[in-house]
C-alpha cells in the first residue's frame, strides 16, 4: 500500500470486508506500528510523533460512536481540557447538520440521551459524534463507516460545511457507499490488504476494475428501489 494525501483533501477508501480499509486508521492513530514500511506526517516518520499528539490532531469517527447517558451538550464536549460556551457547541452542532434535530427536542441540548444514545437514531447519534470530533477542531478527519446511519443528502451537507470551516479539514473516509466519495479528491480500493486501485471517480469509473463492478451493483440496486417506491406511490 502506498499513496500520499496532501493536506486539505478529501480521500475515500473503498473496499470488501477485511480488506484492509480500518487497519489504515489503526496505523495512523498508532494504535499499533507498521511491521515494515514508513508512514510520514508532514515529512516526519509518525513512529517519532508522541501518540497523545497523532490522537489530539487525528479524529476518529466510528460507525457505532459510544454516547453516554449524558445530556446532548456533554456528550458533543466530552473530551475537551477546557471549558466550552454553548455558541460553541451549537456551532459544531449545525456544521454535522445535528443541530435542527437537538432544537426539535422538549429540552433541547439539555436532553439526555440515555446510556449509549438509545434515545436518538443512528444517524443523529454518528452526527452528535462528527460534532464532538469537529469541537477539538483537528487537522484529520477519519471517518470509519461514520455515515452509514446518514441519507445522502444530509451527508452532502456536511461534506460542505466541513470544505467551509476555517481550518480546512484533511478527511479520509472508509465506507461501503460510492456515493460517499463520488467528489473526493482522492479514492483508494483495497483488496485483501494490497491497494488495487486509486484516482478520482471519473477515472476508477471509466476503467474495468473493482471500482466500476461495485458502481454498477449500487447503481442498479438504487434502481430498482426507486422503480419500487414509483409503483407504490403509483399504487396508492
């Protein structure tokens, strides 16, 4: 595996299961080190960076992110060494387009979500967690399946508000969906742990390769459940 980021970009990561994709982040965040191979950050050999610096400036966010039975407001600040004023965690709120849904509760960001977010969806829970990853303002964004819970339209909006934040975010996103990462700077496919594929979707889709054949079986399936709600709707 080998390809370099610069910094700002977005990059998707596609790929089977077990192909390798969350191993990347492991690697990154120096979970454990590569048993061969450098990984550089800014031209300097992460093995040299402390692991509290690498975790402070990398985000994660994972497709089943951890709530606790905390009011709203906590779970977004959970984590930060300094005191954080609402304006702020309103902010965050609104850039992972979570903010509408926590106002359309009685209690507002005071509601408690009960241990886990057993109270909120799945999409709402894994934008509280973009939320509380975007408050510690990062360099890197990973997301790990993080929008899985997400339609694609309200994912778009984050997508823009990210590229519109002050300090431009580097994001790398691992996902099953294609058109998570049809805009991204940068997409790489995996395969059994070795990188088959990498370019930009006009590229990877105009050629024969993994990439196409899991466009294509996405495309048809959103085919037919859009010829599916047609018929219903016509039904009804």
């Amino acid at each position: 595996v080998s390809f370099t980021v610069e910094s700002g970009q977005t990059v998707g990561i596609l790929g089977l299961t077990g192909s390798g994709k969350s191993t990347l982040f492991n690697l990154l965040l120096r979970y454990f080190d590569p048993a061969s191979g450098e990984i550089y950050l800014d031209d300097v050999d992460i093995s040299h960076i402390s692991r509290s610096y690498l975790r402070r400036e990398i985000a994660i966010v994972e497709q089943e992110p951890f709530l606790f039975g905390r009011t709203i407001a906590e779970n977004i600040a959970l984590g930060m060494d300094r005191e954080v004023t609402q304006e702020e965690i309103e902010s965050v709120a609104k850039i992972a387009a979570v903010h509408d849904a926590i106002m359309s509760f009685e209690k507002g960001y005071g509601t408690k979500v009960g241990e886990r977010g057993v109270t909120l969806s799945g999409g709402q829970k894994q934008r509280i967690a973009i939320a509380r990853a975007m408050l510690r303002d990062p360099q890197v964004i990973l997301f790990d399946d993080a929008t899985s819970a997400i339609d694609a339209d309200t994912e778009a909006r984050i997508r823009t508000a990210l590229n519109l934040t002050t300090r431009k975010k580097t994001i790398l996103t691992v996902t099953h969906r294609i058109q998570s990462v049809i805009s991204a700077d940068l997409i790489l496919v995996m395969k059994n742990g070795v990188l088959i594929q990498k370019g930009t979707h006009e590229t990877l889709s105009s050629v024969p390769g993994l990439y196409r054949d899991m466009l294509e079986i996405q495309t048809r399936i959103e085919n037919e459940l859009e010829i599916e709600i047609q018929n219903e709707t016509a039904s009804d």
